[in-house]
C-alpha cells in the first residue's frame, strides 16, 4: 500500500469514527430526553435504541482515542528524526539553543528530546568550559 492510499484510509477512518462519534452522541441525547420528559420508558424492547445510539457512540469514541494516539506517535517519530538529523548535521555534538534554532522547537522541548534521547539512546551530556551542555552522540559524529 502506498503513502497516498495509506493517507485515503486514514482519512475514512477518521470520518467513521466521528460520524459514529456524533450518531451516537445526538441518538444517545434524544433518547435520554425523551426519557426524562417522561415520554419513553427503557424496556426489554429498547434494545434497538441500544444498538443506533449507545453503540456508535463508544465505538466513536475509542476509534477517536485510537487514532488520536497514532497521530500522537507519528509526531513524536518526526520530531525524533529532526533532532536526530540536526545531531548528525553539528557531528554528533548539539547545545539545546543550537537545536532550537535549527528545528524551531522551543527551549524547553529541545531539552525534553534531547533527554528523552539520552535515555534511549548512547548520548551524553558534557559541559564545556562556559557552563555550556553539550550533548555528543557518537554514533553520529563524522
């Protein structure tokens, strides 16, 4: 499969699972309206109500929360490899400001990629002799 059919089925995915999202949601309201208005009673026969409202309505919902997740960890992978690719362009050695700059992530998420990245990966931190911390991979140094 490639990218394009890839990004279509992504798309109807996402289209599915808000319009089950919002079926159940608007079903699910009109019933519970009807109910206490005190036009409705919940029977053994309600079971359809159950199946067009309540229904969608979760499926809706964990179908969001799935995709949301894998758009969450797509990102996080790009963002992984623009900080791995600004290491690999300053030859293995990068200053939290200097990878600011060159991935317009702010300060405060540079850091946090960069320390996520020492965890995982053989970076470490070394302070020069300004009070500078330098963070060295060798695995991407030239």
């Amino acid at each position: 499969m490639n990218v394009a059919e890839n990004k279509e089925k992504s798309k109807g995915f996402k289209r599915f699972a808000h319009f089950s999202f919002w079926w159940g949601a608007i079903f699910t309201s009109a019933g519970l309206i009807n109910f206490i208005s005190g036009n409705a009673s919940l029977s053994p026969d309600d079971g359809g109500f159950l199946l067009i409202s309540v229904a969608p309505l979760v499926v809706g919902y964990y179908m969001i929360r799935k995709y949301k997740a894998a758009d969450k960890k797509k990102e996080q992978l790009k963002q992984e490899m623009r900080v791995l690719k600004a290491i690999a362009n300053h030859n293995g050695r990068i200053t939290v400001a200097t990878l600011s700059m060159e991935t317009g992530m702010s300060i405060d998420e540079s850091r946090l990629a960069l320390e996520q990245l020492a965890g995982r990966l053989a970076i470490s931190a070394d302070v020069d002799d300004n009070g500078t911390i330098i963070y060295i991979c060798n695995d991407l140094s030239a």
